[in-house]
C-alpha cells in the first residue's frame, strides 16, 4: 500500500502549526511573568533601594564625596600617573588603576551613549538633572561596595583575590546573630543572578548592539545575504570576529583582561569625549540654553518623565535603570568583584576609586553626550520634545554626522564597539567570580569551564533578534541588587566604622591602629604593609 503523501503533508503542516503556536504561547507567558517581576524589582523595590541606599552612606560618612572632595580627586585622577596606582608586583591581584579600568569597562557601554538619548528623548532635558542626583549618591554606594568588598575578601587557591557582594554576604551578614541562613541564602542567589546576567546584559545584549550598529555603519548593502537561506552572512563573520578575539583576552584570565582595559579603556573614554567636545564647541551657542533646559525641566510637566528615565520617577524608572540611563552600576554589586582583586591593603582607598568610577562615568561621559544630544537641534529646548521622526537609538550618531558627515556614524559606531567590547570583558570576570564562590573547592576549575561557555555565546548575541534575551537579563541584573544593597545596609556600620579609621589616620594625621580585613591573618599582613607605606 503506497502512503498518503497528501495526508502526510498535512500532518507535518498541523505539527509545525501546533510547534510553532506552543513557542509563542510559551514565550509571551514568558515575557508576562518576566514583565511582572521586572516591575517589582527595578520600580517598587529599586526606587527605595538604589536611592534610599545611597543618601543613607551619603549621610552616614558625613559627605565624603563633598566633604573630603580634595582627598580622593588627589588619591584617583592625581594618582594615576604615580607609581602606586600601577604597581602589578603582588601575585594574584592586579594595579588599582587596572582594577578602576576593568571597573569602567564593564560600566562605561551602550548606555553612556543610546541610553543617555533614549532618556532624554523619553523624557525632555530634565532627565540629566535626575541622572546627577542619582549618581551623586551612587558615589557612595559604590564606595561602600568596595570598601566592603576590601575587608571581607579572601585569597584563592590559585593566590587570587576573590571578593564581591556574595562574601560580604556570606561572611558579614551571616555571621550576624539570627541572620545565617539569610546571609548565605542571599549570597547564593546574588551568584546566580549574577551568572544569568554576565550572559544577558554581559554578553548577547552587548554583541548584539555592536553587531547592530557595525552593519548600519559599514555593511548595510551586504544585509540580504546569507549563510544557508537564513544566518545573515556579515553578522555571523562580526560574531566570529569578537568570539576569537574575546578567547584570546577572556581565556587569559583576569591579568589579560586588566591589562587589555587598562589600554583601552582610557583611549576609548577620551577619543569619544574628545568627538563629543568638538561637536558642543561647534554648536557653541546652544550650550548655555541646553544647561538651562535641564534645569528648567526639571521638576515641570516633562521633567517627570525625564526624571523617571533618570531613575527617580515610579512610572518610568524601568526604563531608566535597565537600558543604563544609569549606567555606572553602582547598587548593582558588579563592579566590587573586579575592585577586590586590586593590590590594595586600604579598603577606603579603593573605596574612593568607586567614587571616581561613578564620576568619571556618568558626570563626565554621560553628562558630554547628554550636551551632544542637546545641542544638535534635534531636542526642542523650549518644549523638551524631540524632533518628529527622531529614534533616540540613533540620535547621537545622527549629531556626530552633521559635524563629521558619514564619518560621524562611523565614529559612533567603533565607540559602541569598544564600549560594549570592553563591557562584555568586565562581566566575563563577574560571571567566573560568582561561579567560584558558588562551586567552592571546585570553582577554579569550574570559572574556567565557565569562560569557555562565555566566549562561545557570544555567537548567539551576534544573530539574535529577539529583545526578550535583553529584557530577562535586566531583571537578572536588577535581582543582583535586592540582595547587594541588604547587605550593604545592614554592614553599613562596619563601613562607618573603616571610614572613620581611615579619615582619622589618613586625613587627620592620628596614630591609630587601621582596620583593614575582618580575618585576623590578613589584618596583620595588611597591617605590616601599609606600617611600610605600601597601601
């Protein structure tokens, strides 16, 4: 009996039908349970967190990013060209300055220059102001991260520093009375969130942009060719270009890592700063008029969803913190994993390169391309509006184009590469932190396995479409907060109590004995250290 080919194919018709239905129902109960949770943890428990966090560390050190302002501008941007700031002689840590840089990398990406237009576009000129305040008090925050992460950081098997949220956590929160299983519970699931995240945000939603951006920039006539009727042929050789130059940088561990960012990180800050200066200096005459707009803005009508897009208003604060409207991460717990593995004996003083971190980050890069933005003609500054038909994702190409011409798209778009490059470096070595501290003995061997993987997704970032990967990595990367920001909360007197040791040594010339570590045998080699004046 010969088969029925017709009926057959009708069979495989209903199949793939019935396939095709069970992934997008799938898929939209997905994106409507992650909706909800991103809700709840960016806008109902960020809002008091992130900004409540910070004006509470603000408070409580007395200022210290105003009141001992001289001090860590001199220990940071006076310091980077001493030797100290440089010195890679100790095994297993890397330079302050190599630390800061790697720091940078992971936080200066795509949101210094696309998420910096989408808020002002989202929400008029007020936004910047919003995005100061906040950051302002993230000064703190990130000090009080890396001062934490300073004093309870332990060394490895291999001699390498490792230290993060997940120790603070597990090492000073629970050895609190009552609060054991809290503290080792929170340290497990800061780890986990953070691993989701290095591969969301970390890595596929980085490649991605760059892939995006480096085919409207360069190879927009070659996007109809493909590799077996559906793999676009530019964006996988873009994916196995920085698959094999991120294996080379990655696979080398944390030294190769800082040592790429300590290069790069510096070059890619000032030529696009530099870019963004001659674009401002050209519309020279609308720079007092867009300062005065973002005042003005404010606190009106449109300041409100500006502040919203700056992390300040409930409505709205998604899409301010997510898209890194607020770009330097500080709450997040990200950047301490990188800050630990410093040569530094003095928690403060590399507390006070967080502070720098945030400036450098948000005051400096974020703040130029917000005058970018606003001094190109394409934001109404007496209404706050954007112009009709503008998309905030090409906005600042479209201000560096009318100055430089095809150029300037050119420009933007090997700035988004090396800021999001560089980004994806930074997270690779919080992924592989959080994958050793939750693997213990084995978590060597098994950050190494983990780097492999790391490196092999960024293929997928470079072919996928789909902006669900993006929104699920956000609230991966919003959950690493709750549990951060409790612990620096509750720590909160043991950073006072660091701080207010170092001001009384450090600034006010007192013979005290520092606090340095909360293990007793790393106290007294941090101790010896600095009595010889290597801090």
């Amino acid at each position: 009996m010969q088969p029925n080919f017709t009926v057959l194919a009708m069979d495989i018709s209903t199949i793939e039908v019935i396939i095709i239905y069970v992934f997008v129902y799938f898929f939209d109960i997905l994106k409507s349970v992650n909706d909800v949770v991103n809700e709840f943890v960016w806008v109902k428990v960020g809002l008091l967190l992130l900004i409540g966090t910070g004006i509470l560390m603000t408070v409580l050190t007395n200022f210290f990013q105003i009141t001992h302002l001289r001090h860590w501008v001199k220990k940071t941007m006076g310091g980077i060209f001493k030797k100290d700031a440089h010195n890679k002689k100790e095994a297993g840590s890397v330079s302050q300055f190599q630390a800061m840089c790697t720091a940078l990398a992971a936080t200066i990406g795509t949101g210094n220059i696309a998420g910096v237009s989408a808020a002002i576009v989202l929400g008029g000129p007020g936004a910047v102001f919003w995005m100061w305040i906040a950051a302002f008090f993230g000064m703190m925050t990130n000090f009080s991260e890396n001062v934490l992460g300073i004093y309870y950081r332990k060394r490895n098997k291999d001699g390498e520093w490792s230290g993060g949220a997940m120790y603070y956590l597990k090492e000073g929160l629970a050895k609190k009375p009552g609060y054991e299983w809290i503290g080792k519970t929170l340290a497990v699931l800061f780890s986990l969130f953070a691993i989701f995240a290095s591969f969301g945000i970390g890595n596929m939603g980085q490649v991605n942009k760059i892939t995006l951006n480096l085919n409207s920039a360069f190879f927009s006539q070659y996007e109809e060719l493909k590799i077996l009727g559906f793999i676009p042929l530019t964006s996988f050789f873009i994916g196995l270009g920085l698959l094999i130059i991120s294996a080379l940088i990655i696979l080398g561990g944390l030294k190769r890592i800082a040592a790429v960012a300590e290069k790069v990180v510096p070059f890619m800050a000032l030529a696009y700063v530099l870019g963004a200066i001659i674009i401002i200096l050209v519309n020279f005459t609308e720079i007092i008029p867009a300062l005065l707009s973002i005042f003005r803005f404010a606190f009106g009508i449109k300041a409100v969803g500006g502040a919203a897009a700056g992390i300040m208003i409930k409505t709205v604060i998604t899409q301010g913190c997510k898209r890194g409207v607020f770009s330097n991460e500080a709450g997040l717990g990200s950047s301490v994993m990188v800050h630990c593995n410093s040569n530094v004996k003095e928690p403060v003083k590399q507390g006070l390169w967080g502070i720098f971190e945030v400036f450098a980050d948000t005051m400096v890069v974020c703040t130029i391309t917000a005058l970018v933005v606003l001094t190109s003609g394409y934001i109404n500054l007496d209404t706050g509006l954007a112009a009709e038909g503008v998309d905030d994702a090409t906005l600042v190409a479209k201000a560096f184009s009318n100055i430089f011409g095809p150029a300037g798209e050119m420009f933007v778009a090997i700035s988004l590469l090396l800021f999001a490059f560089t980004t994806v470096l930074g997270w690779s070595h919080y992924g592989s932190k959080a994958v050793e501290f939750l693997f213990g003995k084995f978590g060597i061997v098994a950050s190494k396995i983990y780097r492999v993987i790391f490196v092999l997704m960024i293929m997928s970032g470079a072919l996928m479409t789909s902006s669900l990967a993006w929104d699920i990595s956000d609230t991966f990367n919003g959950m690493m907060m709750i549990p951060n920001l409790i612990g620096v909360l509750t720590l909160s007197p043991t950073v006072v109590t660091i701080t207010r040791n170092y001001v009384q040594r450090k600034i006010k010339g007192k013979d005290i004995a520092p606090v340095l570590s909360n293990y007793e045998d790393i106290q007294e080699e941090m101790a010896k250290a600095v009595a010889e004046g290597k801090e």
